[in-house]
C-alpha cells in the first residue's frame, strides 16, 4: 500500500507539473493573440494616416510625429527621473546579499551546532 500510495503522489506531482507548462503555453498564445491585435490597430492606424498624407489632407509625416513625440518624451526627463533611475540598483545589493549572506548563515548555523555536540 505505501509504494501505491508513493507512486499516485510521484504520477499526481508529475501530472501537476504536466499541466502547469500546459497552462504557460495556453498563455503565451493567448498573449499572442493579444499582440498581433495591438499590432493589427497599429498598422490600421498606419495605413489612415498615410491614405491622409497621399491625398493631402495631412502635411506633416509621420518621422515628424515621431520626432515630436521623442522630443516631449527627453524634454520630460528632470531630476527626479534622473535620481529614481539610479535607485534602481537596489535589486542587485540584495541579490549578493543572498547569495553571499546564506551561506554564511548556513556555516555559523551548523558550526554553533557543531560546536554544542563536541
């Protein structure tokens, strides 16, 4: 009985696992789905703006939309912008700090343990 019950936990555990990239793969075609629509609207949005610029009834291009746009976006950037970027380094102290710290931790756990038994 218990090497059936450990072999229905092994073939549950793997089926679960089976079932998660499943899930994953479902969701990346759903997100597929999603961004070839955004990239359906835009190329729309494309082709109306360029039937304007033909017939003359939009002057300026859309280099310059995009130039304009650009220019708003680096205009936009200050000094708090520039300070909350460089506050994004915070990820990377707490990453060593794992990897360096648990170790450690883990050495001055079992030596004090190590220790006591001596």
């Amino acid at each position: 009985m218990m090497m059936d019950a450990t072999f229905s936990a092994v073939y549950n555990s793997f089926r679960a696992v089976l079932d998660v990239a499943n899930h994953f793969s479902r969701l990346k075609i759903h997100f597929t789905k999603v961004f070839s629509a955004f990239a359906l609207v835009r190329t729309i949005r494309y082709l109306y703006r360029r039937l304007q610029w033909m017939i003359g009834l939009r002057r300026d291009s859309e280099n310059e939309d995009l130039w304009a746009e650009s220019e708003g976006t680096v205009a936009c950037l200050g000094a708090e912008d520039r300070a909350t970027n460089s506050a994004k380094s915070w990820p990377i102290f707490l990453f060593f700090a794992v990897i360096l710290g648990g170790p450690y931790l883990i050495w001055k756990l079992l030596s004090t343990h190590s220790d006591e038994v001596t």
